[in-house]
C-alpha cells in the first residue's frame, strides 16, 4: 500500500518551518488529516484511537507565533508526531490499550514525550497498541489489529503498532513507543522503518505505564538513520554522547553467533547471510564469531521478570486480577493468571540469571564494534494464524533488549535509497551497540551499512 505523504527529512521539515517557507500549522493540519484516514472507525487500520486536533493547533500556532518574532522555536519545531497510548499526556485519556480496566485522566505529561514537546515537536493523537504492551504481534481486541501497510493480510508488529504504522503510511514523520521485549524494534522492522531502543536506564520513566519497570525504555519510530539520529538531538539520550566528528573506526567489527541462526525461517537465514555478505563487500567490516549465552535461558528469565512485574503493577493501578476478566483481551488474561503462580523466589532468582546475562553481553560486544542478529524468526505474521503465529516472535528479541545495550531495529535488506519489502527482509536485524554509545551506532550503521553495495 502506498503512503498517503512523503514527509521531508526531519531536518529538511525544521528547516522549512523556521524560514517561513511552510508553517508548523500547514504540518500539523495535514498531519490530522491523513490521520483522519486511519481513526478506529476506519475500514482500513485503527492506527490512531484518539487524536487532538485543539491542543495540536495551539502548539502550532505558538511556535509559528514565536517564528514570527525571531524567536528560537527548537530543533523539532513544527514536527508532528504520534505518540504511543501507554505514555501520558496531560489532560488526556491513557488506555495502554485497554480502555475497559485502565482508562486514567493523565495529570501531568510524561518527561520523554514533554522533552520533545519542549523541542517543538508537536503531538497529533494517540496511536493503537498491543494491549498493556502485551505481544509482538499488533493486535488489540478491544480497538481492533493494526495492518502491515507493505503484505496484505499481515499484521504491523506490536506492541507499538500503530506508531509504526502511522509513521509507515506517511502520516507523521516520527513517532513515539515503548520497547520491552521488541516492541519499538519488531513493528519499525515489519513495517520498513528504522527503529531504536535505546540503552536501559537512559532516562525516567514517569507517567509511562509499565509492562516491566527493570526492561522498559521509551524511543523513536522513524523513516532513516538520519532522522533517527536527528531524533535524537543533544537532549533525548542525557547519558549518550553525541559522537565527535571523525571518531568513526577506520574498519569495524561485527560479532555474531551462527547458532541463532538455526531458531529462524530458512529464509530469514537466508536474508541474514545475503546481509552480512552485502556488508563485508566494502572490506572495512568484518563478521566475527562469538558463543554467546543461551537465548532460550535468557528470554524465560526476561519472561518471568517481565510477567511478574506486570502482575504486581495490575494489582497496584487495577486491583484484583479476576475482577476484571471480562474486560481483558485473552493474551493479558492468561498471562496476569500464569504469573499469579510464580512466587518470588523465582523472581529473585530471574534477576540474578539475567544480570549474569548482561555481564556476558558486555564483554562480548566489549571485544567488538557491534553485534548484528535477527530480529524475529519469521516475517510479519498472518492475522488469519493467531493466535498460534504470535508464540515464536520473542526468542531473539526479548533477550537481547534484556541485555540492556541500545538496539537499531529495521529491514534486513536496504540501503539508502531501498528497503526490501519481503517477508524475509522485513523480520527484520538487531544491530547492537555499546551501553550509551546510541550516536555511535547510528553513526556506525550509516557509515558501513547503509551504503548501497
């Protein structure tokens, strides 16, 4: 399917803003009306559950108002943006993708999205999702599946799904999501976009509902390493140094473990291979083989983490687990019922495995530039096979986001003209950098691995 706009670069859309030659209105006016395309009475995507049009059109009008007078307007100034609807935004409904057990009047605007705000980005609604951030897949049933706007008949990823898609079909040129197990890296690949989560702890997490207080992260959906980068700015990483001019490696190393290889599609292996093949074509990259640490180990522990923490937080915001059964959808349900059987010790013990984990990673990826290892084992799933489809999604993704390190997610295929659209190249790679290196990895990416081969 074919976008609705073609957004400029993010830098480009600033650019025009602050000379006059478009007005953060005209964005934010167009913005809302390709948006009004995929609302959820939309017989195309719920992509959006609610928008804003007064508050978005008193941004725009201050900022211009600020332009007028030669006023600094900041660097995202006239940027619309989408915003994931498990982040708060004052004086406005938060769902978390559940509206009948958790449907709050936010009092105060969460800091990672009001950062933005006060850069001049400008939010336009609120975007569909995974309910309470649970799944990879995009579904929501209370709000409806959010599509893949590239394989008829397939889903977007999740869980922020309708950031992605939003940002997919031209709706916004950014968007705003949660990463726990996958959830920014997953959608942005199937949806051939590129995607950060960045390193854990980089920043608070207030009025961000949780799905797993020690694995959350909050980060950009955008179009290109570029505008992921400009995303970014000076400001959003406060731990992440800007990289310095010059400071690329004269050659990198790339360190990957070939026995991931053997839990994917033959032909997301495939699509891998033919990645890393295209990427030593330059002669300054090189893949080394490493033996990391046992996934499977890796992704139950994140599990038992990830579920526990939920739970204890559904009973804090919610209360008792049965008495609100019939307003869950069936994957949340069974998942708050299976962790009320996990005690604590196995919590406690889950924590001192995966901080093991992360040990190992570090000094893994210390003896190297990055680490690159897919995505998801298959390509974006079928709607038609759920709920089966949605049980392999997380085995690569969950663990690696536990290892803590800022993580690019995007098409395995491209370069900086083209993204192949197939199912294989859309399961998408992982590209690993070092803790709070974020600009580093970019910079690496775009240097070795985003030139056309």
């Amino acid at each position: 399917m074919n976008p609705y706009h073609i957004w400029p670069a993010l830098r480009d859309i600033v650019a025009d803003v602050k000379s006059g030659k478009r007005s953060a209105r005209s964005q934010v006016e167009l913005a809302l009306d390709l948006a009004a395309k995929e609302k959820l009475d939309s017989a195309t995507s719920p992509t959006f559950i609610s928008l804003h049009s007064d508050y978005a059109m008193a941004l725009a009008d201050a900022l211009d108002a600020k332009i007028s007078k030669g006023e600094d307007c900041g660097d995202l100034c006239g940027i619309p943006i989408a915003v994931k609807d498990n982040i708060d935004w004052i004086g406005l409904i938060t769902t978390a993708g559940s509206p009948r057990a958790y449907s709050r009047k936010a009092e105060k605007t969460a800091s990672t999205l009001q950062g933005l705000i006060d850069r001049g980005a400008i939010p336009i609604g609120k975007t569909n999702m995974n309910e309470w951030a649970v799944g990879l897949t995009g579904e929501n049933a209370h709000f409806g599946n959010v599509q893949n706007p590239h394989l008829p008949g397939c889903l977007s990823g999740g869980s922020s799904s309708g950031s992605a898609r939003a940002v997919a079909m031209g709706i916004v040129p950014m968007a705003l999501g949660s990463d726990t197990g996958g959830s920014i890296r997953m959608p942005a690949a199937w949806c051939g976009l590129v995607g950060l989560r960045p390193s854990s702890e980089s920043f608070p997490l207030d009025g961000v509902v949780p799905r797993s207080r020690a694995l959350d992260v909050v980060g950009p959906i955008v179009r290109s390493l570029d505008d992921c980068e400009y995303f970014l700015g000076s400001t959003f990483l406060p731990k992440s140094s800007p990289r310095e001019q010059g400071d690329e490696p004269i050659n990198i190393k790339i360190g990957w473990d070939p026995s991931l290889l053997a839990g994917v599609d033959d032909a997301v292996a495939k699509a891998f291979l033919q990645f890393m093949h295209q990427a030593q074509e330059n002669g300054r990259v090189l893949f080394v083989e490493q033996s990391w640490p046992n996934f499977a180990s890796a992704t139950n522990c994140a599990l038992t983490v990830l579920q526990m923490e939920f739970w204890q937080d559904f009973k804090t915001m919610c209360g008792d687990i049965e008495a609100h059964a019939d307003q869950l959808g069936g994957p949340v349900l069974k998942e708050l019922r299976h962790s009320a059987s996990l005690g604590p010790d196995a919590l406690r013990s889950a924590h001192l495995q995966l901080e093991a984990f992360r040990q190992s990673m570090n000094s893994l990826i210390s003896t190297v530039d990055m680490l690159a290892l897919p995505l998801t084992p298959c390509g974006p799933v079928r709607e038609s096979d759920l709920p089966e489809a949605a049980k392999p999604l997380r085995e690569l993704s969950l663990p690696m986001g536990a290892a803590g390190l800022p993580i690019l997610g995007m098409p395995l295929i491209r370069s900086n003209k083209n993204v192949d659209f197939s199912a294989a190249s859309l399961a998408g790679v992982q590209l690993v950098g070092k803790r709070y290196q974020e600009h580093k990895l970019i910079s690496m990416v775009k240097t070795y691995l985003d030139a056309p081969n």
